[in-house]
C-alpha cells in the first residue's frame, strides 16, 4: 500500500497489527503471571514474547516509513497536515528498537525536517552512521536483498560509488529506481563519503571538512523531500540528487 502511495490504507492495516500483537502480548503476559503449572509454558510464553515484541517493532517501523513517505511525497497535504504526519512518524520512530542501520537514515530525517524541535547536528550525526555501516557492509552484503555475499564469489558493485555491491545484475537495476532514497539518490553521497573516509585516513586525522560535509548532507536532505526550498539543486563534483 505504501508504495502505490495508498496512505490511509497502509496506514489502517499497519494500527490493526500493532493492536493485534500488543493484545498477544497482554494475553501472554498474564498467562506467565499466573500459570504456575510447567517450565515449558514459561520458555513458550518468554519466547512469544520476544517474537511478538519484534513484530510490534518491525510495525512501528513500517508505520514511521510510511508516515516519512506521505510527508515527503504527497503534494495535497497543506502545511498543518503535513506537520502532523511528520509528528506521527517520529512518535512511531520511539517505539523501533532495532539496530538495524537503515534506522540511521530514518532518524536522519526525522531530526532534520523537524523545524521546531529539529536538530541538524543529531541528523547530520545520524546519516554519518549510516554511511559507515554502508562502508563496513561493502563487498559483503547484497545491497537489495540484504544477503551476505558468497565466500570466494567476485559480487557485482557499482562503478560510480564503488560502496554498493550485489548478487547479480537484476538486483542492481532493482535498486536504482525503486523508492524515493533509490541507489540513484544515495549513489553520489556513498561516493563522496568513501572518498571523504579515504582522505581522512591518509591525513592520519579523524577530523574531516564539517563545512562541506554539511553542505552535501543539507543538499541530500533537500533533494530527497521536494519541500525542503533548496537554492543549491547541485551536488558535489557536479552531480545532480534526482528527486
């Protein structure tokens, strides 16, 4: 639903999950609290627990991603609308205790176009994380399907960024226009990153240029929601952020 950009729907879908599992939870825990009867149903209970705990997660997740989604691409919101979506997602963005780095480039977001209560320096923090878990995961992982790359085997990585690799070519297409941060977005901050991290390295500092680090993070963060006013629709080296 999110993808066909049907909100409202996805959005309904996604409250009736998390309902479902929070009264799972509640049934569970009062099972554990008062049945005394075998070890075995308090391993059963514990271990639905934590199942039931990473689905409610998983869920909160989506509903951020859906809630970020709408406030950055739907153009019939007016300004009050769109502030609420944006209040939504990061109210479900409290409730996601996942390591997983791509939560780095959600919190990004959500600290930067938070005028009010926003933090640029929590975001620009936040997608320096991300960009080194995208550097750490390089040649091992698959970057559309997220799985680890065969030992031995040569993966198929792209010639611009030189930071994304994949498991065969139908993969990489499958990324290059897929969502709104498609790889066609991300490809020249990964670049830019890479060479950054390399220059560091060979500076033997851990000190980079903030300023121009700045300045490409706040292009990034502009290219990828069209409502952010942008006086600079250009990115480093001359290469455009396509919306």
């Amino acid at each position: 639903y999110r993808k066909l950009k049907k909100w409202s729907q996805s959005i309904e879908y996604l409250e009736k999950l998390t309902r479902s599992v929070s009264c799972q939870n509640s049934m569970i825990h009062s099972q554990a609290n008062w049945s005394q009867s075998t070890e075995y149903l308090k391993k059963l209970t514990l271990s639905e627990s934590r199942q039931n705990s990473t689905m409610l997660s998983q869920a909160n997740k989506a509903m951020t991603e859906t809630y970020l989604e709408q406030y950055c691409t739907d153009t019939t919101l007016d300004v009050d609308q769109r502030t609420q979506k944006l209040q939504l997602a990061t109210y479900n963005a409290q409730s996601v205790h996942e390591a997983a780095y791509d939560m780095y480039l959600i919190r990004a977001q959500l600290f930067y176009f938070n005028d009010g209560d926003g933090d640029k320096h929590q975001a620009y923090q936040q997608l320096e994380l991300y960009l080194d878990a995208c550097l750490r995961d390089c040649k091992l992982t698959c970057y559309t399907c997220n799985q680890r790359i065969r030992t031995g085997s040569v993966p198929f990585s792209c010639a611009c960024c030189k930071v994304a690799s994949y498991c065969d070519r139908r993969h990489q297409k499958m990324t290059w226009k897929k969502e709104r941060i498609c790889h066609r977005v991300l490809c020249p901050l990964l670049g830019y990153w890479r060479k950054a991290k390399k220059k560091r390295r060979r500076n033997g500092s851990d000190e980079g240029d903030h300023r121009e680090n700045e300045r490409v993070f706040d292009t990034f963060f502009r290219s990828i929601c069209p409502s952010v006013n942008s006086n600079d629709p250009y990115y480093y080296d001359g290469l455009v952020f396509v919306d």
